[in-house]
C-alpha cells in the first residue's frame, strides 16, 4: 500500500482512500534525552522519566519515556504520515494501550497502521468509521506500544 508522503498528499485523502486490511508504515522520530526528562518533569515526574541517575536504580536500568510521551510521539506520525488533513474528524477514543517495552532516549521510532475495519455510518453518511490498529516500533522493529484506535473520516461523496 502506498503511504501518503506529504501535507499535500494527506489533504486529498477522505474516507475512501482507507481500505480494510491496508497496512502503512512510517516515521522516524528520534527520542531525546532531554524531551524525555522535560516530558516526565512536566506530566509523568516517576524518578524513572525524570533522574537519570535514580532511574539507574530502577528495574528498568535507566531512563525511560512515559508511555505518555511515546503516546504523543506516536501522535506526531499519524499526523504527519497518516490521518487525512481535511479529512479528519478527531476520535472517539482507544482501546487495549499497551506499552510491552521501554522506549530510552536515543531510540528511533515508526508507526505500522494496520486498518482492521472501515466502514461508512449509517446515521451520518457524510462520514465513516476507521479501526485501525496501531503498533509504534523501535529501531530494532520491536514493539514498543500499540492501539486500537477510532477515527470518524469525512467521505469524499
């Protein structure tokens, strides 16, 4: 499937242009050291997100993001690689977040968007339904967090 490459690209997407069983891979985004303390200061201040020096101490042998920060990293390429500018209606929501490793400063992370449903409402015709689950990736292609997510798409016709 080809991925939408550019601002341009995205904003002639609609709800048609999604198909179920699609599946787009993207990004990079590159963590960063002092992102990932300023983050944790701000909304996430556990000593594991915040000291480098204390988080040594920890189980997870260093510093790590919150989950939260890899949430809006992830956030960032969606809006960049995948959801349609003009197109997108926002979400009703997730479920089944799971972060299954740390995310450490340094690393490097992509999104793979798998479409699991799309489907146009039947309430309101202007627009449709898109499941899609979402897996953010390390540099090692490992599994760092995934989703499933909602999202309400303005049709084209």
């Amino acid at each position: 499937m080809s991925n939408p490459t550019s601002i341009d690209a995205l904003a002639r997407q609609s709800f048609e242009d999604y198909v179920a069983g699609a599946v787009y891979e993207f990004g990079a985004i590159a963590v960063d050291e002092d992102d990932v303390i300023g983050f944790g200061n701000q909304f996430d201040p556990q000593p594991f997100h915040t000291d480098p020096a204390a988080a040594s101490q920890w189980h997870f042998g260093g510093l790590i993001a919150s989950g939260w920060h890899t949430g809006a990293l992830a956030m960032r390429l969606l809006v960049d690689h995948f959801l349609p500018v003009t197109a997108s209606l926002g979400s009703p929501g997730v479920d089944e977040l799971r972060w299954p490793r740390p995310v450490r400063p340094g690393d490097v992370l992509s999104l793979r968007v798998t479409i699991l449903e799309a489907r146009r409402s039947t309430s309101k015709p202007d627009r449709g339904f898109m499941r899609t689950h979402i897996e953010v990736l390390n540099q090692h292609r490992e599994v760092v967090m995934s989703l499933k997510a909602m999202n309400l798409l303005r049709c084209a016709s």
